[in-house]
C-alpha cells in the first residue's frame, strides 16, 4: 500500500463533530456530498487508498461510484466500518482541542455503541456490499471480539487503529516501570494478528 488519506471533516470544524451540524444534528447526506468531494480530490492528488473515517451511513457507496465514474478504478477503499464511540480517544482529542469543542455533546448518534456485537457485523457488511476493500475496527484492543467475528465471517482485510487512549496506557505502565515496553507491545500486537488483523 502506498499513500493514505483519511476522509473526515472533524479536523476541519468548529463543533470537532465528524460532519455538517444543523440545529444540533449531523447532517448525514450533506456530509456524505463532502466527503465524496474531498475523496475525489484525494484520488486526484495521487492518495492510494482513501479511508473514510466519519461513520456516515452510504459514504462508502457514494465515495465508490465517484472513483469510478471518474476512472479511479485502482483507488483502495479503506472503510473504518467499526469505529466505536469510546473513551479511549481521549488523550488524542485533548490534544487537538476537539474536547473543548464537542463540549456536552458526544458522537453517539453516528460512531458505534461499544457494548453492541451486532450492529458492527451489520456494518461491515454494509460497507463490503457498498465496495470497501479494507475494513478498519477501531480502537484495537477492546474490541478484538469484533475483529475475530468479522474474520471469521467475512474474506476481507482488516486493520486495527490502536488509539490515544491505548497508546497511553502502555506509556503510563512502562514508564512506572510496571510492565516492560517492549514485551507489551508485541503482546498486544500479537494479540491483534491472533484476533485475525492483517494490520
């Protein structure tokens, strides 16, 4: 794999939310619009793969009949199909300032309920069925349940994204000398190659 470009508006608004916010709501179409616009302009740019990363319902769908029509036949479509609306992206939105701006409101409405197995299968399905070449769970470690029941049902690579919040907690350990680095990552690591990612 080359070059890749993630897909998301969040690190362009005011409101830190994933897409167009109109009177307290995303607004799930105009996003998707967007988004198709900003992946064309990615595929134009030279990116390999395009990851979209908003959860939006049909963006992969959309993003795939544009890359087509405009003879981006080769373009990989990496759909973060399970990004779960969890915690652990804690470290990483402090860090970027999208805590102050999401304020009181959360992404719960469009990122995944993290004690749901099944919608995440739904998902993926959806997302493979719309023309993903890649599907991505997100975070890596909760979730390796996920992982291993999408390897299990579907012939389709699958990354992890390791987050903030994982990251951190290794850091924490090791640096309190609690646990050894080293020895940990590729337990982890390993872990997720187990569950069935491919990266």
């Amino acid at each position: 794999i080359g070059v890749m470009c993630d897909v998301a508006l969040d690190p362009y608004t005011s409101h830190g939310h994933d897409g167009i916010l109109k009177k307290n709501y995303v607004d799930n179409d105009e996003t998707v619009k967007i988004l198709v616009r900003q992946a064309l302009l990615q595929a134009e740019m030279g990116c390999d793969v395009i990851a979209p990363s908003d959860m939006m319902d049909g963006r992969i769908k959309k993003i795939r009949q544009a890359l087509e029509k405009n003879s981006y036949h080769n373009t990989i479509l990496l759909s973060y199909a399970a990004k779960y609306s969890s915690n652990f992206y804690g470290p990483f939105r402090d860090a970027v300032g999208s805590t102050k701006n999401l304020g009181l409101s959360n992404k719960d409405t469009y990122q995944m309920d993290y004690s749901n197995k099944k919608d995440a299968i739904n998902e993926v399905e959806l997302d493979i069925n719309e023309g993903a070449d890649i599907v991505m769970v997100k975070p890596g470690l909760p979730y390796l349940d996920i992982v291993s029941r999408i390897n299990e049902k579907f012939n389709i690579p699958i990354f992890i994204y390791q987050v903030s919040g994982e990251y951190s907690m290794i850091k924490a350990v090791s640096k309190n000398n609690w646990l050894t680095e080293k020895k940990i990552v590729l337990e982890t690591l390993s872990c997720m190659k187990r569950a069935g990612a491919n990266a």
